[in-house]
C-alpha cells in the first residue's frame, strides 16, 4: 500500500497537444494564427526517448527482449478482444529486464486490458522499477470482483504520490484503456480518455531496472484478467491522444464479460 494518495470526484480538462514521433526524431506540429511551425530535435543515445510499444501476443519475446515467465500465461483470441496475455491472478507474471522510462523526466504510460470478475482486491498489472528501488505503478483496487477502480503510484527517493478514486468504478469483464501521465511536475491518471485524479509530486528520472506484468516485482498482488497493449511515450499526452476502447472492442465487450463472468480459461 502506497503512502501519500490523492483522491477526488470530479475529472479535470486537459488542453490539446500535436505530436508526431519521426524516427528517433520528435517533431511536434504548431498550428495557429495562420502560421505553421515544426519543431524537431533528437534525444539523449544514453535513454533514447522515443515511443516504446509493446503488444503482448507472446511470452517469449516482449518488445524484443526475453521475459522470464511465471506460470503459464496464455494468449486469447479474438473472440475475447486479443490476442492478449491472460494472467490467472494466482502464479502467471512477466518479468521483462529492461526499463523503457529510464532517462525519461516527462512521461505517459498507457495499457489496454480487462480485469476479469472474481478477481483479487488489489492487483498489480503494470509494476516499473529501477536500480535504485523507485517505482512507475498501475494497479486495481475492486472491493467485490465485479467492479474495479484504477489505483496509480510514483515513487522516487523519499518522495511517493498514490492516485485512487474508489467511487470511480468501472465493470469487470470489459477492455479499458487507462493511462498514467508525468508532465515533470504534476501526475494525473486516465480511464478511457477521461481523467479521473491529479496531484503534484517531483520525480527523478529513473534508472534502468525491469518491467513485471501481471504481478508485483516480489511476487505479490497477481493481476487476473487479459493485458493486450501497454505503451511508454516519453511526452505528457493530454486526454485528446490518448488511447480510447475502439468500436470493435465495444462491440466484443459484452462477449468479454460473459466469458470472464463464467471463469474462461484457468483460474
């Protein structure tokens, strides 16, 4: 459990941003007042920043690198939403040795997943840390294993901030995109586009370290449900680019939830 935490009822708005990645170039596209502007520059070769995208259809390589596997997480179809990992929420986890928000100070971190029903009250799905024992975490919180709430942590030094709204509820058993954004000042968290909490906390580039899936990094908290996406972006993207559910997924969502409702694939 996480020790500073912020919660709140109502989302914020957030401005507009244009963002176009070329390469290992970032270019961003200024329109307004009838003029056009680009604006490139190249990043840092020690933590290259650019947009690192894994899709998770495999357990033997994610994002070019070997995981070492806990259990036996196992691919979906597309008649669930996948292909996509499902973790059990007892003994499957990923263990990726590699952290792509190393050298970053300014950061979005967005997964696309379904929590299924019947699911553990805390669960970590997307756990970061580093060399130095800090930590980027995206988590669940569901008090009856039908519903979950969206619980995000910073952690760096002496220094941590936990977002969580648990009257922000969403059902078990649909895909949801959720985002975790770092702006090098203030961190706010996203379900779907719409952002639910924020608070201000300083935090230092982190490390190289590891990325676990599924489970914390000491083998604890088990994520039960589907991961099919998570993407590191080395920018503060604001709610109009972030990721949002598409209609195909909605279309399959409620297919989703009666599979998971009637514990499809092992538990």
């Amino acid at each position: 459990m996480e020790t500073n935490q912020t919660s709140a009822q109502t989302p914020v708005a957030v401005g507009r941003s244009k963002i176009k990645w070329l390469g290992g170039l970032l270019a961003i596209l200024i329109i307004g007042g009838g003029t056009v502007g680009l604006l490139v520059w190249t990043k840092s070769a020690a933590h290259p920043q650019v947009p690192v995208v894994w899709t998770l259809d495999n357990v033997a390589s994610i994002g070019g690198h070997k995981p070492e596997v806990l259990g036996a997480p196992e691919i979906v179809d597309a008649a669930t939403g996948g292909p996509a990992l499902r973790f059990n929420g007892q003994s499957d986890g990923l263990f990726v040795p590699v952290n792509p928000l190393a050298g970053w100070s300014k950061f979005t971190v967005e997964v696309l997943f379904l929590p299924e029903t019947n699911c553990p009250e805390e669960q970590r799905f997307v756990y970061v840390t580093d060399d130095n024992g800090d930590r980027v975490t995206l988590e669940t919180r569901s008090a009856d294993g039908r519903s979950w709430c969206l619980d995000t942590c910073l952690w760096s030094g002496d220094n941590n901030q936990t977002l969580r709204d648990t009257a922000a509820l969403h059902p078990n058993g649909k895909w949801a995109w959720v985002a975790l954004v770092y702006d090098g000042e203030t961190m706010s968290h996203y379900v779907n586009g719409v952002k639910e909490l924020e608070s201000g906390i300083a935090f230092a580039p982190m490390t190289g370290g590891q990325v676990s899936l599924g489970v914390r990094n000491d083998r604890r908290y088990w994520f039960k449900g589907c991961i099919k996406e998570v993407r590191f972006i080395p920018e503060p993207l604001d709610s109009n680019a972030l990721q949002r559910v598409s209609e195909k997924q909605l279309a399959i969502n409620e297919t989703a939830r009666r599979l998971a409702s009637a514990g499809h694939a092992k538990s």
